[in-house]
C-alpha cells in the first residue's frame, strides 16, 4: 500500500476517475462502451502531439509551433492525396516534412543559442504562412475514399489512430525509461550545464527531440485531416499548443524540465479529453471548455512550482 503512493502519477489518474464519476452521474450517455470508444479516438491527435511535448518539457524547452506544424502537415498530405498520391506515400512524405520542420526548430535554437519560446514562437506565425501559401487560402477538401483509412481504419477490431498512438506510447515510454537516450533527456532537464561538462551531446539531443517532435505532429496531422475530411490551413491547431502543454503538465511533467513521465502525459491527455467529451455531452458553453483548459493549465503550474519547491526543500534537509 505504502509503494502505491509513491506513484508518481497516482494524483493525475485518480482526478480522472474522479471526473469521469461526476460525468457519469450528470449524464447518462457518458460512461457508454461507444462515447469511450469514440473519447481514445478523439485523444489520438492531441495524444501523439504530447508525447513530443513532453520530451522538449523535458529539457526545460517548450514548442509553440505545434498546431502550425500541423496544419502544414494536414495541408500537404491533404493536397497530395486529392493530386492523386497513394495516401500512405502522401502520408510518409508529410511526415518527413513534419521532421524537417521540427529540425529547423531545433537548428536555430542549438546553433544560435536562442531560446526555445522565442524560435518556436515565430516559426508558428512562418509555418502557419506556409500552410495557407500551400492550400492559397482555400480549403482542402474532398479527399479521396482511400484517405479515409487513417481515421476510420482498424486492426484486429482496434481503430488504426488509437493503435498508432498507442505504439508511440510504448516505443517512447520504453526509449525515456530504459534508454540511454532517455538517462540522457532528464538528466539535461535536471541540469543542462553539469551534463554539458560531463560530456553528454546537448545540443545533438536537443535537435533531435526537436525534429522527434516535428515528426510526431505531422503523423497527428495526417490522422486530422483524415478525421475531419477538410482543412483549412488558416485555422487547423490553432489553439492545441495550449492545450497540449496542459496535459502535459497536468500529467505530471514539470515546465522546469527533467521530470515527467510518458504515463502520466498519457493521463493528463486523457484527462483533457474526458472534460471536452464530457462538457459536450451535457451540452455546456464552448466558451467552459476553454475556461476549463485555462484553469487547469494554471493548476498544473502552481502544482509543478510546489512540488519543485517541495523537492528542492527536501534535498536540503538530505544534505544537513
């Protein structure tokens, strides 16, 4: 009993299943085999996103350029198919596009030593433009039958886009938990500079993650424009930065860097769909989603700054 409060991500999976009991009590529809069915499908995109948001929290960075990235993403693969492109050829070429992207990020901020709020800040305003020259400010549309494999696929009963997140869940759980790559992530998020002195290539890491996290929206994007049937490149992902961050943080990680888990960031994922879901359902305002998102964004960093204090506190008392 004892070990299971030492879980880490003990507090984010029981606010879960605490919400999905007062959901379930307001409405009927909610604890359903189908609406949860249809929950972890919705949560793919966000989920895949995450998954590379918390490797860069994880170094202490963030990346704002995510929802533009993946309108670039949504735009070209959506374009390619309707130019007559086998859609997994028009896929693995916006996915590849996705890591270039990423890579440019972490070019810019390795190279130049500039801070990763500042460059990702303005390839969102750069890529989101790309996006809109790509499609010329129409919608991209009527996509083939073909396409539709993405969103509506299944393996062995599994939808394709829950299995895709859930194989990334395991490769990049397993590659931050029993990798050296990983021992290499949170020990530059513990302490950038004494890694730096202990010989570990930073910047290399740090580009990677950067290009990782390219490549993992651009998938997100190809299962959007799947899932949706249209994009338009001026508006896809405009606010999923915002709440990518959030389940991310909410899962546990911390906006100083070196703490997180892919567990948690999957709860906190889970988390921020559950509310959607559940908001929806018992046909709330938009406008609470997106209070809701707010609230909890900043519940997350008041939890994250005391628990850092917490644990720095406790450090010193090991240390007298």
């Amino acid at each position: 009993m004892a070990n299971l409060f030492k879980i880490r991500e003990l507090p984010i999976i029981l606010f879960c299943l605490i919400v999905i009991i007062i959901f379930s009590v307001i409405s009927q529809n909610f604890f359903t085999f189908k609406n949860f069915s249809l929950l972890f499908s919705q949560v793919t995109v966000l989920g895949l996103i995450s998954i590379g948001m918390l490797m860069v929290i994880l170094l202490g960075g963030i990346d704002l350029s995510v929802g533009s990235v993946l309108a670039v993403s949504a735009t070209v693969v959506g374009t390619l198919v309707n130019s007559g492109f086998n859609p997994i050829t028009a896929a693995i070429i916006s996915i590849l596009l996705g890591g270039v992207l990423g890579a440019f990020n972490g070019f810019f901020i390795t190279r130049f030593k500039i801070p990763d709020i500042i460059v990702t800040l303005a390839t969102m305003f750069i890529y989101r433009g790309v996006a809109v020259g790509i499609s010329k400010g129409d919608w991209v549309t009527n996509f083939p039958d073909s396409f539709n494999i993405f969103a509506r696929g299944k393996v062995l009963g599994i939808p394709l886009q829950l299995l895709i997140f859930l194989i990334a869940l395991c490769i990049f759980g397993y590659i931050l938990k029993h990798s050296s790559f990983g021992r290499r992530i949170y020990a530059m998020g513990g302490n950038y500079n004494a890694s730096k002195l202990s010989g570990i290539p930073v910047k290399k890491t740090k580009f990677t993650l950067y290009l990782l996290s390219g490549m993992l929206t651009s998938i997100a994007g190809v299962i959007y424009a799947s899932e949706v049937g249209s994009v338009q490149a001026a508006t896809a992902g405009k606010d999923i930065a915002f709440l990518v961050i959030a389940a991310v943080l909410v899962g546990g990680a911390s906006i100083f860097g070196g703490v997180g888990t892919v567990l948690g960031t999957f709860f906190g994922v889970l988390l921020m769909g559950i509310i959607e879901n559940g908001l929806i359902l018992i046909q709330a305002s938009v406008y609470w989603i997106d209070a809701t998102t707010g609230f909890i964004l900043i519940m997350a960093i008041i939890m994250n700054t005391v628990q850092r204090s917490r644990d720095s506190m406790s450090r010193e008392r090991e240390l007298v």
